[in-house]
C-alpha cells in the first residue's frame, strides 16, 4: 500500500483532484435537493439548508405520495419508458445486426439512408401533421414508436457487432444448419450483453428524461409524463402546489419544498437502474466505438 503510493506523483493528485470535483458537481446538487426536500420549511425558506437537512419533515412526500395525479404519472412513465426501451432494443439490433454482416448486399447504402436522419430533419411542424396523420396525437404510442429508432444507437451497435463477432462464428453455425434467427437468439445476442445493457440504458434514461413530446403531442393530464409534471413545477414556482397537491392530500409545506421532494421522487426509478448495468456501461460503450 505504502509502495503504491509513493509512486504517486503530482499529476496524479491532480488528476485525482478533478476528478472529485466533477464527481461532486453531480453528486452534490442531489444531496443539496435531497437535504431541502426533508428540511422543515422555516430553515428552507430561510436559505440556510445546504448539504445537511435541518429538521425533519416529511411533509412533501407524504402530499406526493396521497395526490392521484403525480402517482399516475410516474407508475405510467415507468410503462412507457419500459416499453419504449423493449421495442427500441428490438428494433435497433434488427437493423444493426443484418447491416453489420458483410454478406448483405446494399448494406452500404441503408446504413447511410438511416445516418443520413441523424443530422437532417423535417421539423416540429411537419412531424406534428404527420402524427396527425397517423392518430397518434393524445395517445401513448406518441411518446414511443417515433423515437424507439436512434441512428447514434445503431451506429454503436453495429460497430460493436463489426469488431467483436467474427464471420467465422456465423459460418459455423451455418453448418451446423442454424438459421438466421436461432444464429441471432442462441448465439449473438448472449455474448452481446455489454451492448445490450449500454444501448437500454441510453434508451431508459433518455425516454425517461423528455418531456418535450409530451408537451407538443399530448393535451390530456391522465396521458402526461411525470417529467413534464416536474418541469411544470420548476417553471412555474407560484403554481406548484397546485400541480402537485390536491385538495384530498393538502399538508402544510412551501412550494420549494415540493419542488425538491418531486425531484427527487422522480430521480429514484433511473438511479434503481443504473447500478445493474454499470457494470456492462463502460464495456459496452468503449467496445462499440472502436472503429466505424
């Protein structure tokens, strides 16, 4: 231990230094919230709550918890999110997989149709009247089937299927007489976990975190992401305990003090996640951007 570090040397304590740092800018915004959302409202409105709760009250969770709405929102923003990330897993190794393989002809060509969508789109408006088009304005699937397809997931899956799954493994399933799709579920997709996890939780974290879709594309409260509710009641502070608290579940607490409870209510579902696929994470997404 000593030997170790003596080896240390001054560019190494600053590398150590920075990167505290920047662990506790995000970190610590968390336990500021954290320590506000159990505060007694006194010392919150006071602004003497910093990193450490003063007092205990619990008021703002107990009001999140008994209001209808905030509970139906976030039970039906993990539905979707769920479902969002099943369909957006499925859809983006169907087309990474087949386009990474050599002996697809015109493989060249789709994968630069589908890169092609990364940098150029049509637009709010266009994209409003095609959903209208397509009924799906004021309906679930608004928040799912236009954005279950990344062009960024796929480039990154595709690569990992180019640099990390041999052409012989295939032929050789091939000659044991496997088909397409027993080579892809059997063989493939287990020992492609590192880029299953990496692509999930960009798909998890990233349906999780919109809410601009809902707010273009949907007008009834029953259908609202529990991130739009969240971003209502940071916009508009005056009218904040309107929004998360109804008359059946009224307590006496501050609006910043739901603010930060709603905060850290809807962080929760996402840092329950993240543990079981860190592991994967960083495997994942080095190995998948080793070449193009």
């Amino acid at each position: 231990m000593r030997s170790g570090l003596k080896k240390l040397t001054i560019a190494d304590f600053i590398m150590i230094a920075i990167i505290v740092l920047l662990c506790s800018t995000c970190i610590l915004p968390f336990v500021h919230l954290l320590s506000k959302s159990i505060s007694e409202n006194a010392y919150v409105l006071a602004k003497k709550v910093y990193f450490l709760p003063k007092g205990l009250n619990l008021e703002a969770y107990i009001a999140i918890f008994r209001d209808g709405q905030l509970t139906h929102s976030m039970l039906y923003s993990v539905m979707v999110t769920v479902i969002f990330t099943v369909l957006g897993l499925i859809t983006t190794v169907m087309a990474a997989w087949p386009l990474s393989r050599k002996r697809l002809k015109g493989r060249v060509f789709f994968t630069f149709v589908i890169m092609f969508t990364m940098y150029f789109g049509a637009g709010l408006i266009p994209t409003y009247l095609l959903y209208s088009r397509l009924n799906l304005l004021n309906t679930m699937w608004v928040l799912i089937l236009p954005l279950i397809f990344a062009p960024y997931n796929f480039l990154i899956m595709k690569t990992y299927f180019q640099s990390n799954i041999p052409d012989s493994l295939e032929e050789s399933a091939y000659l044991d007489g496997a088909s397409n799709t027993q080579i892809l579920i059997k063989i493939i997709l287990p020992i492609s976990k590192p880029i299953l996890a990496t692509i999930s939780l960009f798909l998890a974290v990233g349906r999780w975190n919109a809410y601009q879709d809902s707010k273009f594309f949907i007008t009834k409260k029953s259908l609202h992401m529990i991130q739009y509710l969240l971003s209502m009641m940071v916009l508009t502070a005056s009218e904040s305990e309107k929004i998360s608290i109804s008359e059946a579940s009224l307590v006496t607490t501050t609006p910043e003090v739901i603010q930060a409870a709603a905060v850290m209510f809807v962080s929760i579902p996402i840092l329950c996640v993240y543990p079981f696929v860190q592991k994967y994470f960083v495997k994942g997404i080095m190995i998948g951007a080793i070449k193009g």
